[in-house]
C-alpha cells in the first residue's frame, strides 16, 4: 500500500469521479483508476460501488476513508514539523470568481509568492455559486466568494472588503445626464448582468422587485469584461461592482449613474473548509490575503 494511492483513494472518495480526481492530481483518468484497483485487491474489499455513471463510497470504503484522511493529516503535521525552519514548499490550490480573480488576487499572489517562492500555486476560476462545492469537494484550499455575508457550520468565513456595485452606461446613455434618477426612469431600459443564480444577480433582481419595475429587458452574461465592453458600446445598463469599471470611468467610456440598490452589502470572503488542517502554506496564504485586502479597504475608506 503506498501513500500515492491513499491520497488517490482520499481524492476521489470526496469528488466520486474519477475524471475530477485525476484533473485535480495532475494524473490521467487511467492512472486513478488502476490505483483505486490496485488498492481494492490488496484489502480484499470494494471500496466503491459503480452505479451507472456514479461513483459511491461502500461502507467499507466509508470505513476505510476515516483512517486514511487521519493518517495522512499526521503525515501532513509530520512534514511541516520536520521543515519548520525551512523553506516552505508544496501546492496550494486557490479558486475565486473572474472579478476576484482579475482584480483583487494579483496583489495576494505577488506578495505570496516573493515570501514563498518554492510554493507551486494553483488557480482554478469557478463561477460564485459553484465556489463553495469545491471546499467539500477537496478540489480547491481557500476560495474567495463575492457575496452576501455567508454563514455555514461547515465552511471558515473571513470577509475581508466590502465591495460596492454601481450601475454604469455609455456617456451618452439618456440617464447618463440625469443628476437624480428614480427607480421607475428604468423602465423599458436594457440591464446588462450576470446570469440568474450568481448571489448579487439575484440581490439586483430583488430590488427591482420590490419596486413593482417588470418592463426589463436582461441581457445575461458570464463574463464580467463582456457586460463591460457592452455597456461602453452603448447596449445597455450594466450591473457591475465599482472596481471592474475604475479605469473606463476615468477614462470617460463608462459613467456611473447616481443610483444605488438600497441594502446591498457584498463582500469579497475567504473561505476554506473548518476541518482542513491549515498547513504552515495554507497560513502563510491566508496572512497574505488578510495583510493586502485589508490595506485595499483602507485605501478606500481613506
């Protein structure tokens, strides 16, 4: 029994797919499955059951994925004791959003890596509402969520800035003249947003709600720079957080528009699974996050 094939056998047992678990392992999809074969033969048992196209755990794989994650947890503490004063090295794997990622991590992983040099860091883009999964899945470390303050027994929560989202328009939209805009001028207008399930699609879709305005047409995107470009060509109205339009609005292709969704409170939050043993890479990432966010909100508080 060989500890590659525990960590194989720990990877699949919390994505019960085998193709994930090789993607996240950098393995191919074969190799996982010889290994998890290999591994059956030797105890005698099967650990999973292959139901169609789902992977489930047996109750001796149940039985057995108990004392493989403790054993390879002590491995883990073993590991860092051994290197306490040394060099740190390994891979962190950090997933967030495409605004997150394009505009609020580069600083972090500047700062991480020139502390670190020897940590091999792996980013995954993940749309919000999948974020989350990728914790209990075991694909991803730390995520970062932009979201309303989340609260869950089973995730750690940091927020760390609040962001605030803005409506923007071509300079020469109608409502880009107005010094004073009501909820009932959008009527008719075209809202450039996110597609329906994303947390602050959904906070936007409320307001108006409440409101009584139906008469909105939506153009849905998954890309933060396409609601962007569109709005700059005069499409519509888009629906984005302050920071995504910071140069186009100094540059004069993009005006805010002075109206704001009434208690909308976002906040860009590191999270990562409350059992995870937080390795001495795993801290150090996430003093980095705290120590660069944390100067971004002073910055815009200053």
């Amino acid at each position: 029994m060989e500890l590659r094939q525990l960590n194989t056998f720990r990877t699949v047992a919390s994505t019960l797919n085998f193709s994930r678990a090789a993607e996240v392992l950098n393995y191919v999809p074969s190799n996982v499955t010889m290994q998890i074969k290999a591994l059956e033969e030797e105890l005698g048992v099967r650990l999973f059951d292959r139901l169609g196209k789902q992977l489930v755990l047996t109750t001796a794989g149940k039985r057995f994925l108990t004392h493989v994650q403790g054993v390879l947890t002590k491995l883990d503490e073993a590991r860092s004791v051994v290197h306490d004063n040394e060099i740190l090295s390994g891979t962190l794997t950090i997933s967030a959003n495409e605004v997150i990622c394009a505009y609020r991590l580069p600083a972090v992983f500047q700062l991480f890596r020139s502390q670190h040099p020897g940590v091999r860091l792996i980013f995954r883009s993940v749309p919000n509402q999948q974020l989350k999964q990728t914790l209990f899945e075991g694909t991803a470390d730390v995520v970062f969520m932009l979201d309303e303050p989340i609260r869950s027994t089973g995730l750690a929560v940091e927020p760390l800035l609040e962001e605030t989202f803005r409506l923007f328009a071509a300079p020469d939209h109608p409502l880009a003249k107005l010094t004073v805009i009501q909820l009932e001028d959008f009527h008719g207008e075209v809202f450039l947003t996110n597609e329906k399930g994303c947390p602050y699609r959904t906070m936007f879709d409320r307001a108006f709600e409440k409101g009584g305005i139906d008469s909105i047409t939506y153009l849905e995107f998954q890309s933060a720079e396409a609601i962007k470009q569109c709005a700059i060509s005069g499409i519509g109205i888009a629906f984005l957080p302050e920071i995504v339009a910071e140069a186009e609005v100094e540059r004069g292709e993009l005006v805010a528009l002075p109206w704001q969704i009434p208690d909308l409170h976002v906040y860009t939050q590191m999270v990562w699974h409350k059992d995870k043993w937080l390795s001495p890479i795993m801290l150090s990432f996430i003093e980095a996050a705290r120590e660069v966010l944390a100067l971004e909100e002073e910055n815009k508080t200053a």
